[in-house]
C-alpha cells in the first residue's frame, strides 16, 4: 500500500469516527450578591464578682472593684446600668447583701469612679455610664464600698445585680 493510500485511509477513517479536531471546552458565568445588614447591638460580653473578702468587725469602709465588659456595634450610643440589686430593702444609693438564709443585711454602694464619688445607679441622665460602642470590648470598672455599719452575725452574704445597657 502507498503513503498516499495510507493517508487517505487514516483520513477516511478519522472522518468516519466523526472526528472535527481538538475539544475545546465551554463555559458559562453569572454574578450573584452578597450581603449582610449589621444592627445596633450591644451585648455584656463578661462580668466578674465584686468580692470584699473576708473581714471582721465593719468598722471601717471596705473597698473592692471588678471589671465588666460591653462590646457593642462601631457608633452605638449606649449607657449602662445596675439595678438596685435582688435584696429586698436595698436601692440604688445603698444596695444590701444579705446572709445566707435570709434575714440580716450588709449595706454597701456602687460607684463608676475610683475617688467613689459617682453613685452608679439605672437611671438613664443621671447616674448610668454612657460610651460609644467601637466593635471591641470595652471595660468598665465598678468600684464597692462596704461603709462602717454596725456589723451583723457571721456568715456569707450576698447580692445580685443586673447590668442593663440601653442602646
């Protein structure tokens, strides 16, 4: 067989087989969006326990501090709160704890600086803590007073209360 019938036999059979030359591949796009819609939010993001350790007779002012933390959205405008605390009796100027069981108080008071001298109570205008929210963490530090009172039976005594941050 010659180069010529040869050839043309590799190209009859190419044909045959229905082959058009290389594959070339083929593609499609779209587009499609992405969104997401970020609210004024503020959250208290940790607290700590406002401990007075251990003392005896209250014969002197007993200080403490503990830190708390409220993260809320960049340029949220909030102010934070604390109540009057869960003790019955007790208010915004002059909280209680009381003992385990129920029945004797301590009295002590909260305040949003270091010299205690700014009452920190829920009223909002008068004695909260304001600040602009950055999107981190920030922390405020409530400083305690246990002032000198006439000093009730031994045992643990104890408050709550609640932070509330208005945005």
């Amino acid at each position: 067989m010659s180069r010529k019938t040869s050839a043309a036999l590799a190209i009859l059979a190419v044909a045959l087989c229905g082959y058009t030359g290389p594959v070339v591949a083929q593609t499609a796009t779209a587009t499609f969006g992405v969104q997401i819609v970020i609210s004024d939010d503020c959250e208290v993001t940790s607290t700590e326990t406002l401990d007075f350790g251990t003392q005896g007779v209250l014969t002197t002012a007993v200080t403490s501090s503990a830190d708390l933390q409220i993260t809320c959205t960049t340029g949220t405008g909030y102010s934070i709160g604390l109540n009057e605390g869960a003790t019955t009796g007790g208010t915004t100027a002059t909280r209680l704890m009381e003992v385990s069981g129920g029945g004797a108080t301590i009295g002590y008071e909260l305040y949003s600086d270091s010299a205690r001298t700014s009452n920190w109570g829920d009223t909002i205008g008068t004695d909260v803590v304001t600040g602009t929210g950055t999107g981190a963490a920030q922390t405020y530090t409530v400083y305690g007073t246990v002032p000198s009172q006439t000093t009730p039976a031994a045992g643990t005594y104890t408050d709550t209360i609640t932070v509330t941050v208005t945005f």
